[in-house]
C-alpha cells in the first residue's frame, strides 16, 4: 500500500517552529549562517526553505540598496569637504 502521508520536509511548520526559526534568523552572524543553511541545505522544510530563500533575497537587495546610497551620498559629501 502507498504512503499517503506528505514528505517529512513539506510538513507544515507550528507557530512554535516558526518563532524559533524568527529567532534564530535574526541571531548577528549565527542567523545568517542558518540562513545559508536552511536556504540552500537538504534537509529544511520547504516552506522554511522558500522563506530563508526569500528573507535572503531582501537581505542582499537591502545591501546593494545601502551600498549605492552610501557611496552616492558620501562621495558627494567628502567632494564637498574637499572644495572648502
């Protein structure tokens, strides 16, 4: 007879799972390395899979973004400096 039962890692995840995923995540270096992890490893859930996939998605959009406007707005600021 077939196993009709979801595969262990498409299960839904509890509220419990994600708080402590929430956590984790948001741990300095520790969280990003999960991130990594759970992005891009075997053996997460799916759905904790797609969401690491996606936080890391705003995470580098959110740096390229920071970057730009950091070196737009002090390059402008230190040829400011420079000309007084």
């Amino acid at each position: 007879m077939e196993n009709l039962s979801a595969p262990e890692n498409s299960q839904i995840m509890s509220y419990k799972d994600w708080a402590l995923t929430v956590f984790i995540s948001s741990l300095p270096l520790i969280g990003f390395i999960m991130l990594l992890v759970w992005a891009f490893g075997d053996e997460a859930n799916i759905h904790k899979k797609n969401w690491a996939k996606g936080t890391l998605l705003i995470a580098v959009i959110g740096f390229i973004l920071i970057m730009f406007f950091l070196f737009m707005f002090g390059g402008l600021a230190m040829l400011g400096a420079m000309n007084s």
